[in-house]
C-alpha cells in the first residue's frame, strides 16, 4: 500500500494538488486582507461607516439585546448581517477581479499584430476557379 502511495505521489498528482492549495490558502488571505483592509474602509468611509455584520432578527422572543454577540447567547437569531456582508465582499472582489482581467485582456489585444489580409489570386487561380466552377455546372 505505501509502494502505492509513493508511485501515486510521483506522477505529480499530490504535489500539483498541494501546491493548489498552497497557492490557493495564499492568495484567500491576500483577498481577504485587500477586502478587509483596503477596500471596505473606504467603502465604509463612503457609505458613513455603515456596517452590516451586526444586523440580526430575533427568532425567540426572549432576545432583547441589541448586539448580535449578546442576541447569541440569549437564543436563536437569524445573522442575515454578516451574510449580507459576506455577499458584499463577494461582489466586491468579482468586479475587482472583472477589471483586472479586463484590463490584461486589453493589454494583450494590443500587443497581438493584425493578422494581413491573404494575397489576391493569381490571374491563373481565377482562371481555373472559373473552370472549375463551369465543369461543375455541366
């Protein structure tokens, strides 16, 4: 089972998936922490501070607190906030990444050349197109 294992891990498949998600956890904290830091404070700033993580609906009627924390440990709540936030992030970072990707795919059209129109025919390729054309008729 280990000989296994090991001819498994050496055709690249573990190691391609590892470093998948290496690079995956990495760029996850790199977007959460320019969505966190950098983006929605000044969204925050635009919007007057308004945050949306500690919105919440009680479901029991015994919660009166007015802090989500607090709502917690007095019963059921319905954290539609944080949802709404998270939803929001997501957004965020989709159109960021819609302009970045756009943005490279311009670069990349102007870089590529114009493709040249082919050469006309040759006065002899007409020829035997014309015939060619005429025989089919026939």
């Amino acid at each position: 089972m280990l000989k296994e294992f090991r001819e498994f891990a050496m055709k690249g498949n573990v190691v391609d998936l590892a470093v998948g998600v290496i690079i995956g956890a990495a760029f996850g904290a790199i977007v959460t922490s320019l969505v966190g830091d950098v983006i929605m404070p000044i969204i925050g700033a635009i919007t007057g501070g308004l945050d949306f993580s500690n919105y919440f609906t009680p479901l029991s009627a015994k919660v009166t607190a007015s802090n989500l924390a607090d709502a917690k440990k007095q019963g059921a709540v319905l954290a539609w906030g944080n949802f709404l936030t998270l939803t929001l992030n997501f957004l965020i970072i989709a159109f960021v990444l819609f302009l970045v990707i756009r943005a490279m795919n311009q670069f990349k059209r102007k870089d590529e050349a114009k493709p040249t129109e082919p050469p006309k025919p040759s006065a002899e390729v007409v020829l035997l197109t014309e015939i060619r054309d005429l025989l089919k008729k026939s």
